[in-house]
C-alpha cells in the first residue's frame, strides 16, 4: 500500500475526529429538538386545561370569546373548529392551520412551518355549553426555539470546521514527530555498507514497538555478515591453495618451452601437471562441499555403515603414505551407525591425511572406535609435536594459522570436517599433550537428517 504513513495517520486522526464531533452534533441537535417538544408539549396541554376550564366556568348565554382567554400569552393561539370542520367564530383566524390538527388524532403534538415561523399545536376534544362537540386547538409559536437550535447548530459546524483545521496541522505534526524512529532508522541503515556490517543498531534507542524489528534486522545483518565472511574465506582460500599450484605448472611449462626435450622429460612434465590439477580439482570441490554444508544445502543420504569396515579401507590407503615415515595404522574397536557413508568417508580422510602428515617417524597412528550410549566415538591419535591449548579451541575455524608469523595455512581440511559433522548432527573435538594429538568425532547411531 503506497503513499505516506504521516498523511494517513493525519487522515485518520481528523476524519476520527469529524465523525465523533458530527455524532455529537447530531445528538445535541436530537436532544434539544425532544428537550423543547416535551416542555412545548408540557406548556400547550396546560394551556388546553386552561381554555377548558374556561368554557366549564361560561355561565353566560353567548358562547366564550376564545381569542381572550389567552390575552398575557401573546405566542399563544387558541382554535375551535366545530363538527362541520368549520372555524368557529371568535376563533384566532391568521394562522394555516395543518390538517393533522383539524382532522387528526387528539393528543398528538404537531410541528409545522409557516413563511419564516415554526409552529406547534395539539388538538383536544370538548363540548361548549350546549354540549355541542368541538375540536379545541391551542398552538404555540416557537420560532426562538428553532432558532436556537439552528443558530447553535451553525456555530457548532462552524466550530467544527475550524478544529477540523488545527486539528489536522496538529495531527500532522504529531504523526512527524510520531514517525522520527523511523527517519533515525532509515538514516543509520543508509550507512550501512559491505565494511561497516559488523553494525549494530542499539534496540534501546527506539520505542518499544520498533524493537522486535530492530532485533530481527541485527540478526539479518549477522547472517549477511557470515555469508559475506563465508564468501570472503572461499575466494580467499580458493586463491591461496590455487596460486601455488598454478605458479608451478606455469614455470615448469616456461621451462619446458625453453628448447628441445625429451619424451621422457614431457611426460615427467605432463604427469606433474596432472597431478596439481587433480589437487585443485580436489580443492575446488572440498570447498564446494563446504560451501553446501555451510549454507544446509547439503543432501544427506542415511544408510547403514560399518564403522571398521570404512576405517579399514581408509587405513589400507593412508598407509601407502604412511610407510614413507615408517608409521604404522592401528585400528581399535567396531561399531555401525545410520549415516551418509561419503560424508563419514571424507571426515575420516581428512583427520588421517592430518595426523599421517604430523606423526612422527617411526611412530603409530591409532584409530580407536567406541559406543557411548546412543552414541558412536572415534578418535584419530598420533604422536607428534603438542598443539597449543590455546590454538586446540580455534583449530577448526577458517583460515586459522598456527601463529600470528606463520604464512602457512592448516587448510580446509578440518574446517570442512566440522562443517560436515555439523551436517550429520555430530562434532568435532581435538585434545593434545605430551607430544600426543587426538581428534575425536561423535555422531549419534540413528540420525534423522535429511
């Protein structure tokens, strides 16, 4: 719905405003209109009672002259219309006298206008001296009365129509006033920009209405903040692992191109090159894969697994490298569980790659698997150099180096563990000391992610 939210609270407030004065208006008018037929309708029928007792008081032989029974009551008429619906004489005869008094119900108050003057009247039944019937008519002129109620009617929608006037100005600046929130919201959003959305808008800075909106706008400008972090750590991290690769094959391919060569040197070349872009394609795709994970757009399919059995063939790979370093892969305990098995399979992986590329020489890497309650345990132990207990509690997070000097990245390797464990509805821990690192995993045996 357009338009502006000061203008219809203005509307509103002064069309609020002009129905509740119109209505009280109306009922004064109403009021005052039955007020004055009740003291009319009071003053006529005592006068009727008067005229009345009049004609009983005649003892004359002539018939009573009506015009001078009411003589000290000059906006008092009298009428008397015999059966023949005939004025009788002596009756006042200027005035039009409606046909509701001469041929209606007795007893019933009759309004009426006559040129410029108001009129009421009510009919009565009696008999004169020779006990004729007659229809006795005694009418008021109230004309101050309609009046009144007309020029107090006037200055009222007079007055009306200039409250209705301030009203609306002061409407109109109490819906400004009313509305500043809103302007000191729309100003400080307006400087919000991609190196300021660690902003926080303080919610006790506007009234209580607007504070529930402010709230679910600092949490919208979290989440942008985190996916502009994410972004940030993808292409970052996509740059960093793709730059040293890419530079190799460049200078080795200049290289290559600087004279002739032997087909056993190209194919040295060819196989070298094949294997860093098998890297940056496993690169791409481990951040690809995080990136889904991250963002809970990752497709889980559960099945049965055999916890061993899917360590013993990790175990049987790693250990090709791992007998470069004379270090041996240890398996302990067995345990299945509902789980996605590739996702199970590349977290494994990834703490196996870590601890083979840290263990010692000539020392021992230890997968140990265990039960706990509803729970499935494992853990990857190899002996090496201690982690820092500080660096234990930041090791997972991205882009996290292993001091402040250091240039070399720890990878995605973990990072993408934790987000695929978050997936599966597990965690993720690491534990070092006395030259002994274990990373534990927890997942549960039946899982309901979908």
């Amino acid at each position: 719905m357009r338009g502006s939210i000061a203008t219809k609270l203005t509307l509103h407030f002064t069309l609020s405003y002009f129905l509740i004065v119109s209505a009280a208006i109306a009922f004064f008018w109403w009021f005052s209109s039955q007020h004055f037929n009740d003291m009319d309708k009071q003053y006529i029928l005592s006068k009727s009672d008067m005229v009345i007792a009049a004609i009983d008081d005649n003892t004359q032989e002539q018939d009573i002259n009506f015009s001078t029974i009411l003589t000290d009551h000059p906006d008092t008429h009298v009428l008397a219309i015999n059966n023949a619906n005939q004025l009788m004489p002596s009756s006042y005869q200027g005035l039009t006298v409606p046909s509701k008094l001469r041929e209606g119900r007795p007893g019933q108050l009759v309004n009426w206008q006559s040129e410029i003057a108001y009129f009421k009247g009510i009919a009565t039944i009696t008999r004169n001296r020779r006990g004729e019937n007659f229809r006795l008519i005694v009418i008021r002129d109230v004309s101050y009365h309609a009046e009144f109620l007309n020029s107090s009617t006037k200055n009222m929608i007079l007055s009306m129509g200039l409250m209705f006037f301030i009203l609306s100005i002061i409407g109109a600046f109490v819906a400004w006033y009313g509305l500043s929130p809103l302007r000191k919201f729309s100003m400080e959003t307006s400087k919000i920009d991609i190196n300021t959305l660690a902003t926080r808008l303080d919610q006790q800075e506007y009234p209580k209405e607007m504070q529930s909106s402010i709230q679910v706008f600092n949490l919208m400008l979290k989440r942008l903040e985190g996916s502009f972090d994410q972004l940030s750590f993808y292409a970052a991290n996509l740059a960093h692992e793709l730059r040293t690769p890419l530079a190799s094959m460049t200078v080795r391919n200049q290289c290559m191109l600087q004279g002739e060569r032997s087909s056993l040197e190209y194919k040295d070349t060819l196989e070298s090159n094949i294997e860093e872009l098998e890297f940056l394609s496993k690169t791409v795709t481990d951040i690809l894969l995080m990136a889904k994970a991250e963002s809970e757009q990752l497709a889980v399919n559960n099945e049965r697994v055999d916890v061993y059995e899917l360590s013993s063939k990790l175990a049987d790979y790693f250990q090709l490298l791992a007998d470069e370093k004379n270090v041996n892969i240890i398996i302990e305990g067995q345990a299945e569980l509902n789980t996605d098995s590739a996702l199970l399979r590349r977290i494994i992986a990834n703490l196996l790659s870590n601890a083979v590329r840290h263990a010692d020489d000539n020392s021992k890497i230890i997968i140990a698997i265990a039960e706990e309650n509803d729970n499935i345990q494992l853990s990857v132990s190899n002996a090496g150099k201690t982690i820092p207990t500080d660096d234990c509690t930041h090791l997972f997070e991205r882009n996290f180096t292993r001091n402040k000097k250091s240039t070399v990245n720890i990878g995605i390797g973990l990072t993408l563990s934790r987000a695929l464990l978050n997936t599966l509805g597990g965690r993720i821990w690491v534990t070092s000391a006395r030259q002994n690192t274990q990373f534990y995993i927890r997942l549960p045996k039946t899982s309901d992610t979908v």
